[in-house]
C-alpha cells in the first residue's frame, strides 16, 4: 500500500493540534476519573460510573471539567508534536537506515522517539492538570499552580515527574503506533471516504486500546509523583512500591475509564488527524 505525500511539519503541527482540542472536549471526564483511582490507596474511588457520580453528588458537575484549561492548552502542542515528531522521526529513520517505507519495527521505533520528544513539552502541564484534579486541592487555577510550583522549586520545579512522563509516553507510542501499522496493513486498502475513516476509526482505537494496556502503570506512578508525595520518586521504585503495598492490581488503578478515553480517543485521534492531512493536501493540489 502507497504511503500518503508527505506534508510540511505546519500541516502535520495543525493537524495534530485539531484532533487533540476535538479528543480532550469529547473524554476530558473520563481523565478526571482516572487521576483520581489513580491516587487513592483506598476503594472510595474504585469503578467508574461509580466514581463519576460520587464527583457528581459530593462536588458538583463543574468538577469533571475542573482543570481543563491545562489540557486544553496543552493538547494543541502536544497532540502535534505527537503527530508530527512521528513523521518526521519516520522520515529521519527510513533514510538513515535506507528503508523506503515503514515496517512495524520501524513504526514501533518512531512511535517511541515521538513519545519522547512529546514528554518534553507536555510535564509541566501534566504537572498543573494533576494537582488541580486531586480532591485535596486547594487550588482554583493554573496561575496559582504555577506560582506554588515556582515560588517553592523555582522554574525546573515545573518539569517534576519528566522521567516517569517520558516511561509513559515512549511507551504508549510506541504500543499506539506500532499497532496502528500492523493493524492497517491487514485492512482491505478503502474504496471510499466513509471506509477510511472506519478504518482508522478501528486502527487508532486498538492503538489507543494496547497503549494503555502498555502504560497504565507508568501513569499510576506518574500521578502519584506529580501529585507532591515525597513517597514516590522513581519510576522503576515507585512501581515496585506500589506492588508491593497494594498489590500488582494497583499498577492499573484508572485502567477503565483511561481506556475508555484513550481507546476510542485514539480512534478520534487518528479521524481528526488523517482527515485535516487530506484536506491540506487537497489544498496543496488545488
């Protein structure tokens, strides 16, 4: 199957940014959800229609969408950098290793670079989201967040949970991409629109379904990091602690409603993000 022609890295920045806006409107609740299994040692929290309505009728409905500017200003540049750094390391990887189109090894490869190159840019942001999102937050907004974070460890204090952000994200990428390839090599090549964009419906949501079958432990740790304990400070340590004192099953505290989100939110993903690179390239033959 012919590749698609490649697009400058602008196309490929909007693209990724408008199905990043168009995914966080559609799951942000189903996020809010996650962090918050996530960070409870006890089973106040635990299943999800549950726990949204516990949000619901102890703190109001406003609370599901409680720091979602964070993530609003953070899927633009995320979602794109995602998108367009796995281009382009694509790019980068078939020609250094003389490859002219994308095998899975290659794909799971770029999709890990990617995920990499992404943790960069959305920590400190991860970071705000996190500690507005937990119950015992005091705080009203980013501003605040963001002057706590400085006032108490300076600018880099911004960058706190970067190792376990990038676990996270190299892994989730690397699971999302190297899927998505495999998966669409077996799919029959589409006739029409509508069948391509099932197709990717299909593709980005099994993605997004094995990423964070991939990653959900890393995230477990990384909230916990981002949320200030002094407990966990490590990555590789913190899982281990956290196996430990509450069992293997609490590596994947959040697992449901994060691949709720993230499963179909990988398909939304891969819609949104396809369907603006063929308009652009649509555009570039008019």
């Amino acid at each position: 199957m012919s590749e698609p022609k490649p697009l400058p890295f602008i196309y490929q920045f909007a693209s990724g940014a408008i199905a990043g806006v168009s995914e966080i409107l559609v799951m942000y609740p189903l996020d809010v959800v996650k962090t918050r299994q996530q960070l409870a040692t006890t089973s106040d929290y635990n299943g999800t229609i549950r726990c949204l309505k516990k949000i619901v009728a102890e703190e109001g409905v406003s609370r599901l969408y409680k720091g979602i500017s964070a993530p609003i200003l953070m899927e633009a540049p995320k979602r794109a950098i995602k998108f367009a750094a796995n281009d382009e390391w694509g790019k980068f990887y078939r020609k250094a290793f003389d490859i002219p189109v994308m095998t899975q090894s290659l794909a799971i490869l770029t999709g890990a670079t990617a995920g990499a190159t992404e943790s960069f840019v959305v920590v400190p942001f991860e970071l705000v989201k996190i500690q507005l999102q937990d119950k015992t937050s005091k705080f009203n907004g980013m501003g605040e967040v963001v002057k706590h974070i400085v006032k108490t460890g300076g600018p880099l204090g911004l960058y706190k949970g970067l190792e376990s952000t990038m676990w996270r994200h190299v892994s989730w990428n690397a699971g999302y991409f190297g899927l998505i390839h495999q998966v669409r090599t077996l799919m029959p090549k589409p006739k029409t629109s509508t069948e391509k964009t099932l197709i990717d419906l299909t593709c980005g949501t099994i993605g997004g379904t094995f990423g964070t079958m991939l990653n959900t432990p890393f995230d477990v740790v990384k909230s916990r990091i981002q949320a200030g304990s002094t407990k966990y400070k490590w990555t590789l340590p913190s899982i281990a602690t956290v196996a430990k004192e509450e069992g293997m099953g609490a590596l994947y505290k959040g697992f449901v409603p994060k691949v709720l989100r993230l499963g179909p939110g990988g398909g939304i993903l891969l819609v949104v993000f396809t369907t603006c690179m063929d308009f652009f390239r649509s555009i570039q033959k008019d």
